[in-house]
C-alpha cells in the first residue's frame, strides 16, 4: 500500500499551510483576543475549495476528498485550532448532511453557500441530557403540512454566529 501524497495532495496541502501563515497568523492573537469572526476569512476558505471535499460537483464540489480535508484542516490547525473548525461546520457536518439527507431543493438551496463560504454553515446538536451523543437525542421534529414544528432543547447551535 502506498502511502505517498500525490502531487495534488501536496499541492493542497501547501496551498493550505501558506493561506494559514500569510492569512490567519499575522491577525490571529488579536482576533482571538477580542473575540472576532472573520467572514471575510470564510469566503476565502470557500474559494481555495477547503468545504468542497466529498461535496457532489453539482453543488461545487472538487473531487476532493476526506484525505484532501484533513491535509487542509491539519496545516490551518498548526496555525489556529479555531479556524480548523469551519472545515467541520461548512463542510463535514452540514453540507454533507444535506447531500446525503437532503431534498433535491434543499441540496440546491443551501450546498453551494457553504462550499463557497458565502452562507455560514451550523447544527444544533448538543442536548442537555445527551451532550452530543446523537442517538439519544430528545429533539422531535415533526411536519404539520405547513410547517415543521420542533420540540426540544439544545445547549449550544455549533458555529452559530
């Protein structure tokens, strides 16, 4: 079994340690200083393809994958642990939920902002009984025809902001 990066892994991977170095570390101490949320820094992720990885091509995705994701996560982690996190909430956690789960209006509506950055990807997952242990959740939502009505509560909403 090989276990070399191909070129483009490696060109992901080095893509990824300079957008760290040049974007998020000269600001980083200050930002995380006085608790600050760069969407400015979202959209950018979104365009160098960090939250396209798994992401079917029709809704912006690269043909990258989980090995991809995890070369981009780790260098911005070197960097700044909380900007490791978007890859989770844009990318690993909603939006390929979504393609999974979704409807065909509901992949069109909201995949392709969370690939780019430009919408802002969240769950709400954690309960007070449960923490984040997802098959003992109590949240019911249920559809009334014209709407969903939701009965539950949650600790936190991830990547809320």
């Amino acid at each position: 079994m090989d276990f070399e990066l191909t070129d483009e892994q490696k060109l992901v991977q080095e893509t990824a340690r300079e957008f760290a170095r040049n974007d998020i570390a000269p600001t980083m101490v200050e930002e995380e200083k006085n608790h600050e949320f760069r969407l400015d820094r979202v959209v950018r992720m979104g365009e160098l393809g960090f939250f396209s990885c798994g992401v079917p091509d029709e809704f912006g995705g690269t043909g990258f994958g989980f090995v991809e994701s995890v070369l981009m996560a780790e260098q911005v982690a070197k960097v700044s642990a909380s900007w490791r996190l978007p890859f989770n909430m844009q990318n690993l956690g909603p939006a390929l939920t979504v393609a999974k789960f979704g409807s065909a209006a509901q992949k069109q509506k909201f995949i392709p902002g969370w690939v780019a950055g430009t919408k802002v990807g969240f769950f709400g997952m954690t309960e007070p009984e449960s923490g984040s242990d997802v098959a003992s959740m109590k949240t019911l939502a249920r559809d009334m025809g014209d709407h969903w009505e939701v009965n539950g509560s949650k600790i936190w909403v991830s990547n809320a902001t």
